[in-house]
C-alpha cells in the first residue's frame, strides 16, 4: 500500500532562519532570526512537516568540514527546542560547481526535494518552499507549490525581480509572515 503523501514546508537555513554568517562553521555563531521559532513551531503544532534544504558550498570550499556543518546543525536543532520547535528532516548539499563539479542537488536543483519527498512521503506539489534567495523558491515552480521569498538574507535585485514575474511565489518580510499566510490559506 502507498503510504498517503503529506505537505511540507521546505525552509532554507542561512538568512531564512538563522542570521547569513557566511560559511558559518562555529556552532556559537548560530543565531535565530527574529520570529524564525515561532513561524516552526506553529508549523509543528499544524503537522506540517519542516524540512531544512541547505546549500553548504564552504564545504567544497574548505572553509568548513563536514563536521563543522553537523556541529552547527545539531546548535541549531538546540536553540530551536529551547524556542519548543522542531525541525522533521535537513538535507544538504555540499557542493560547488567550480569546485566539485555540477551536480543535481545544488539549489535550485531539485534532488535534495526529491529525496525528501521519496523518504518522507511529501507532497511537492502540496508543500511550500520559503528562502532568501531565487535558488530556495524556485523549486515551488518546478513542482507546482508554494514559494516565499523573505527579505531578512541575501536577495538581491535578480532575486526580486525573477519572484516579482512569479504568479506562484509571494515576496514577504520574514519567514514568520510566511508562515502566517501559509497557515491563513484554506485547507492549513
């Protein structure tokens, strides 16, 4: 028997829910946006699963090891259980086309969603995708979803303009009224 599909909400990390430090490799260095808690936990208690998709080019870089990475996640992890919120699942990818090669994980790729969605039995099209830059939303064309482009990270004019020309992605503040609006639509 299929195991009946359920929506997500696939958050980026860096300027979505926590401050953009720039390959950040200390676990002290994590800090939560303003709201970031609140917007997952209002997302735990509506059963919607969060997943964290993350693009760690530092890595391939050699400006951080994997470890680094998994250091700050379980800080991360930390600080929001503290906030009582939960995130269901990360995925990332550590990859860097100038460094590694191409491959289909990197965001905008969608294999990191792919994964999640065969592991977690998501939704795509059901599920929404919220981030700072074009590269996090984009996904939500490719399937069909939702996309949230927050204004508390590195979108620059590109960014902004390719969300603008989007009937399927709205430009908010932060990932707290994204979720708001997530949670306000009929069917939440």
């Amino acid at each position: 028997m299929m195991p009946t599909l359920r929506r997500a909400a696939f958050l980026d990390r860096d300027g979505t829910i926590i401050r953009d430090a720039d390959y950040l490799a200390d676990p002290d260095g994590v800090e939560l946006l303003a709201g970031a808690a609140g917007a997952i936990r209002r997302l735990n208690t509506a059963g919607i699963p969060v997943i964290v998709v993350t693009n760690q080019s530092g890595i391939a870089r050699g400006l951080l090891t994997e470890a680094d990475y998994e250091r700050v996640r379980a800080r991360l992890d930390e600080v929001l259980s503290r906030e009582g919120a939960f995130v269901d699942a990360t995925f990332m990818c550590p990859h860097h086309p100038d460094y590694t090669g191409p491959c289909e994980c990197r965001k905008p790729g969608v294999a990191m969603y792919e994964r999640a969605a065969e592991e977690l039995s998501i939704d795509l099209a059901h599920s929404t995708y919220v981030g700072d830059r074009w590269r996090d939303v984009a996904p939500a064309r490719h399937f069909g979803g939702r996309g949230f482009l927050v204004g508390t990270g590195a979108a620059g004019p590109d960014d902004v303009a390719l969300a603008e020309a989007a009937d399927d992605v709205e430009i908010v503040d932060s990932l707290a009224i994204a979720i708001d609006r997530l949670l306000a639509a009929p069917g939440a």
